[in-house]
C-alpha cells in the first residue's frame, strides 16, 4: 500500500529509542543505523534525496519511556504535526497535520490513516486510530505537504503505521503499567521469523480512571500479522487487529468559566444524561507481492471490516422533542471494504507505479432520543433509520526520473471520485423520505523537483493540489431544520507549494528546513451549532503558509538530542456568516475576512535530550511548548499558550535469553494548568479538554528469546 515513508528531519531522531521499559531490549552502545531506502511516493529512493517533508519514528521511539497509550505520545518530534491527547476516550485523539484535521469534533478528519496497508480513513475522509496496538508497531512514517494529495479524498496529510517485522528467533514480551489516575494497562506480545514465515501477535489491556470526573474507560487491543515467502519472488502477508471500547464515558468540554474553577470537573449535563460511547471493530487484509522479473512488480491488497459504535449524547430533552430532531442516541452500523493493484516498473534511472484504489463503506444509522419520559440517559424512542454507502474508485500513476546524478525529478497524478447515496427508512408523516445522492471528483496532479548541492545538502521544490469531500457527519444535518442529509455541502479544493533543504554537515548530524503555502477555496466550515446539532457550508478561501524546521544531534557517543519547531498562519481569506446561538434567523454573527482558522497554534516547539550512560540506564527529559489556540470562527476566545517538562528513568537488564526493566516517568513537572485539545465552535461553549497537572507512570518488562 502507502509504503514506507522515510526520515527526512532525522535518521535517528532521539534515540529515546531504546529507553523505554517495554520498547527497548538493545545493547547499551550507541546504534548505528543503516541507510534505509523509502517509497515516499510509491518508488525507491533515499529519503534524503526525495522532494517532500517525510519523517520515520521508530516503533521504540514511539515507546520510548511512554504509556504506550495513545499514539500522540510520541509524535512530538514531528514538525507540522499535532497531535493532542484530549483525555477523552469517547472522542479519539486530536490530529492535524499543517492545520489539516484541526475542526474534527471527533475521530481524525482531512488526514489519510493507514494501518499496516488497511486504510484506518473511511471513503468520506473520516478516520479514526483506535485500533494501534503501540507495543506491536515497528515504524510510524507522517508524510506531509503536496505529494500527500496523491493518496485521495482527504489527504491534507498521510501517517501510516506498520508492525514490526520480526527477525531471528522467536520472542516473547509482557509489560505491566500503573499510573496517575488509576492508569493500568497490561500488554504481552511474540514475534519471530522461521523459514519463510514470519509473525508478530500483540494484545494489550488499558484502563483508567480518568483525569475528570465521567472519564473512566476501558479498551481492548488486539494485532496480527503473519508473512509467508512463497517462492524467491512472492511474499503473501495476512493482518488482521481488532478493538474494543466496553465503555468509555463522555466528560465533555467545559466553558472557561468551568475550567477556570474545576478543570477536574464536568457539565452537570454530562451527569444528567451518562454521556458514554461503545465501540468494536475488527478488521482484517490480505497483501500479494509477486516479483514478475528484474523490471517489473505487482502488488494486490485486499480488506474488509466492521465496525459499530453507540454513543449517548448531552441534547436537551425540549430539543429532541422537535419533530425534526434526530435525537441524542447515536448508533451506528459499519462494514467497509476495499482493494488497491498496483504494478511497478523500474530501471537504473526511471521508476514507474500505475494502480487503482477502490474502497467502499457501507452504513446504517439509527437515532434515538436518550430519555424515556423523565428518566435520562437511556434509550428511548426512535428518530432516525437510514442507510448510506460511501464508494471511491481511483486510479494513479506516479514516477521518479534521474536525468543527471545531481537531478531527481517526481511527478503524480490521481483522479479522485467518490459517491454518496443516502437510502432514508424513517418516513413518518412529519417526517419525510430524505433520500438522495451526490458525487464528487477531482482530478490530482503533483510535481516535484530535487538538486543534490553537494553530498551533505539538498534543495528541493514540490507542488500539488488535493481536495476534501464532506463527511458523513458533517452531511447528517440541514441549516433549515429540514431532515436528510445536505447534499448541497461542496468539496473543497486546495492547492499547495513547497520548497526546503536537507543537510546533513557531518555524521550524527541532520537538518530539515521546509517553507510552505497552502489556499483553499470551498473551505467547509460550520454554518449552525445549536441544540447538540452541528450543520455545515462552503465559505470562500483560506491560506495556510508556515515554516518548520527539525533537526538531531549526536552531541556524544551516550548524549543525543532533537529539535522540532513550527510557524503556522492560517487564515481565513473571506468572510462569512456562522451560528452558535438560537434563533439562527436573528442570531447569526459574521466571521470577518483575516480570522485565524481556529484549532490551530501559530507556534509549536520540542525538544528532547536522551542519556545512555553504560550500565543499562537510559535517562532523558523532553518539553513542548504551544502558542494559544483560538476556539473558534468567530476569534472570541482562546485557550492560552503553554510549555511543559516530563523526564524520565529507565533501566534494562540482559540475564542470558531474558531481558528484564523498569521505568519511571514524570509528566508535567511544573504542575501547568492548561488545555490540552479544545473543541472547535462548540455550540454550548465548551471549547476546553484540560489537560492533568503532575503526573506519573511505572511500568516494568520482561522479554524472553527462544
């Protein structure tokens, strides 16, 4: 599928690496890696000479002295990319990529997701992360900028995730976690390699009490992935992973009056109506990789999932009582499919990808009202029935030409298609059939152009344009009240340039350094948020240009450092008309031209320092650093600006075939109050998810090689 994305900022980026307590069974001398060859897009090269912002974070860096809860632990280092852990486990983590994703209420929107090779992003652009096992994950690679378009609808960004690939004997890992908040999360994996055949199983166990009150959660994990050589030239690989939420509640966000006075706190709503959400899915894919001859390649691969979810929702018992309202009890039914062929072409200066993407979602919605006559929180009368299916089949070619050693030219090119049909069941006399369709497409192309100055720096150029269909959730409702999907909602259409270097002065030492704009025009933005119902429209034009900047440093041969650092200034170029407030006829309030696009920081920071001193210890500390976010269109409030400091200690110990450890982590160290994800326009003015003070984690691992 989307296959490896490579190292552009670092090679080793922190070799936190091997520091954490169920991430790290290496030798305590520095590690030096081998060059690693990537197909950012879809055919080899080194990443270094690849025109495109790329970054690789290894699976033991994403571990490294981490919870191995949620996967934006251990994406701090990657510039142009934020992700936000909103202690909210009804709600998945937060995710942008340039800004890309920054209004998803929930779940990750306008950032393709894929997990080995199965795309964890549905057809209408929604995604969500869920289903990660971290102690199973062998590299996660983030993608950024023009070249990200060629993978379709949705496609401000792309982060794909990959097991680990197991080498030599088998092995078998157990780790245990105990933390803040009543954090325990219990985790066993195995891996190995005989023959032609290879596995890697993992499953984990995570629960919490939760930070605020009404967020205590439960989740199941479970992974697979087995490979087979069948032949010198033929590889088949099955995955297969599920995921299970018994019940994670809904603390909601709070209005900064709340936050202010109780940030462990909830609105009395999320009490009233036991805001909660259920969720299972399991999936699983088939790979073929068949080596026709020297020259050519053929890949085919195959996926099916389901997936259903119920979640209670805090709407006001008067509003669902609208003959129109959907009511507050969401539950949804989810099989989804799809299959990507491609075949390959190379020679010593020229690679040629040509395939088709298709994928197909098919789901059936129902509504509740969450009350039955004065007792809240439950099940009651039925307000919605329909089904809808979501398709897209798309095919793409993409090449690299060498004219000259020095040159390395990259050009793409996608037409993106999707369909929306919407089948409505709940006819009633007030209640009319809602059905319809829309369809939407696009054409992609993408160019890029990278010069070698000399063996230790390059220059590059790129430039693209992607585009972005509605969600489901986002079609769910009319402005006027009416029932049925709007249909009326446009894509929008982006178009995006990009110039950088990439240096490396010396061994231990590199350096990225990326410029970039960004214009929409058909920016989808919210129109209504009133009564727990969010409707949408297309305003004019925004512009997204930024700065970032990453680097690593071998300082010495135990001392090893990263730096990551992001400008953005995304604005909204037109202005428009939006509504949090009812009624919406006399209530509706202009978004003037210039705004910044909310959820977004104008100025992100990291930076990590890793010690691995002889003896087994690993020791390290890292901080972040947030300029404010606005919280919405309207620019009237903001959640502040912030900094933060976590350390850690880690110990690894060899005893013959065993290896065992032990870590403490700190987070917070300064005991901030701050917000750690907010909710963008929100209709009742909780925009704010507070994040914890002081924090701690003790974990400890044990791993035996046959």
């Amino acid at each position: 599928m989307r296959q490896q994305f490579a190292p552009v900022a670092r090679r080793t980026a922190l070799a936190l690496a091997t520091a954490g307590a169920a991430a790290a069974h290496a030798d305590p001398a520095p590690v030096k890696l081998e060059p690693v060859v990537v197909t950012a897009t879809r055919t080899e090269a080194a990443p270094f000479d690849l025109p495109a912002s790329i970054d690789r974070i290894s699976g033991d860096e994403l571990r490294a002295g981490r919870a191995q809860v949620n996967i934006s632990e251990g994406l701090g280092g990657v510039p142009g990319l934020l992700a936000r852990d909103r202690q909210n486990y009804a709600q998945d983590v937060q995710i942008s990529v340039r800004g890309f994703g920054a209004r998803a209420s929930f779940g990750i929107r306008g950032v393709r997701v894929y997990v080995d090779d199965i795309p964890a992003t549905l057809p209408d652009g929604q995604g969500q992360i869920t289903n990660v096992e971290i102690g199973t994950v062998g590299r996660v690679e983030v993608l950024r900028g023009p070249f990200s378009a060629l993978y379709g609808n949705s496609s401000g960004g792309v982060i794909s995730i990959y097991s680990e690939a197991p080498v030599g004997p088998p092995k078998l890992d157990a780790s245990a976690a105990f933390g803040s908040d009543g954090l325990r999360r219990l985790a066993a994996s195995s891996s190995g390699k005989t023959g032609g055949f290879a596995y890697t199983l993992g499953a984990s166990r995570f629960e919490t009490d939760g930070y605020r009150q009404h967020s205590q959660t439960e989740r199941r994990l479970g992974n697979a992935k087995l490979s087979w050589k069948l032949g010198g030239d033929t590889q088949l690989t099955l995955v297969a992973n599920s995921v299970e939420l018994p019940e994670a509640q809904d603390p909601l966000g709070l209005t900064r009056a709340q936050w202010q006075a109780a940030p462990r706190g909830v609105d009395p709503a999320a009490i009233s109506f036991d805001t909660r959400k259920t969720m299972q899915q399991t999936q699983g894919g088939l790979v073929l990789e068949h080596g026709i001859d020297e020259a050519n390649s053929l890949r085919v691969m195959v996926y099916q999932g389901h997936r259903t979810t119920t979640q209670f929702q805090a709407i006001p018992v008067a509003t669902q009582a609208s003959a129109l309202h959907p009511g507050g009890v969401i539950d949804l039914s989810r099989d989804y499919e799809g299959a990507d062929i491609r075949w390959r072409w190379k020679s010593t200066t020229a690679n040629v990808v040509a395939g088709i993407a298709a994928d197909e979602l098919r789901e059936h919605r129902l509504g509740y009202q969450n009350f039955i006559g004065t007792t809240l929180g439950v099940q009651g009368a039925l307000r919605r029935d329909e089904t809808n299916r979501v398709s897209n089949a798309d095919p793409y070619i993409q090449a690299q030409w060498q004219p000259a050693p020095a040159w390395l030219v990259s050009a793409g090119m996608r037409r993106s298609k999707v369909d929306f049909r919407s089948t409505d069941a709940y006819i009633t006399r007030t209640n009319p059939d809602d059905s319809g369709s829309a369809s939407y497409s696009a054409t992609l192309p993408v160019f890029g152009l990278s010069y070698a100055v000399d063996e230790h720096l390059r220059a590059y150029i790129t430039a693209g344009r992607g585009f972005e269909t509605p969600t489901l959730n986002e079609l769910a409702y009319r402005a006027s009240g009416a029932t049925g999907l709007n249909f009326a909602l446009q894509a929008s259409l982006s178009r995006s340039v990009e110039m950088g270097l990439k240096a490396r002065p010396r061994d231990g030492i590199e350096f990225a350094l990326a410029l970039f704009q960004t214009g929409t025009t058909n920016e989808i933005v919210t129109q209504t948020n009133v009564g727990g119902r969010a409707t949408y429209q297309n305003a004019g034009a925004t512009r997204r240009r930024g700065l970032e900047a990453s680097g690593s440093w071998q300082i010495a041969p135990t001392l090893q450092a990263q730096l990551a650092a992001t400008w953005l200034d995304a604005r909204y170029r037109d202005g428009f008309l939006t509504c949090t407030a009812t009624p919406c006829a006399a209530a509706s309030s202009p978004v003037a031209a210039d705004n910044h696009i909310p959820g977004i920081a104008k100025t992100s920071l990291y930076g990590a320092l890793s010690w691995q001193p002889a003896g087994g210890w690993r020791l390290g500390v890292e901080g972040r650093a947030l300029s404010k976010v606005w919280v919405n269109d309207l620019n009237t409030d903001a959640a502040p600006g912030y900094a933060t400091l976590a350390a850690y200690a880690s110990y690894q110990l060899s005893l013959g075939a065993w290896d065992v450890g032990a870590l403490l982590r700190l987070d917070n160290l300064a005991n901030r109050r701050y917000a750690g994800s907010v909710i963008v326009n929100d209709g009742n003015g909780r925009f704010f998810e507070p994040a914890p003070g002081h924090g701690w984690l003790a974990s400890a691992n044990a791993s035996y090689r046959f």
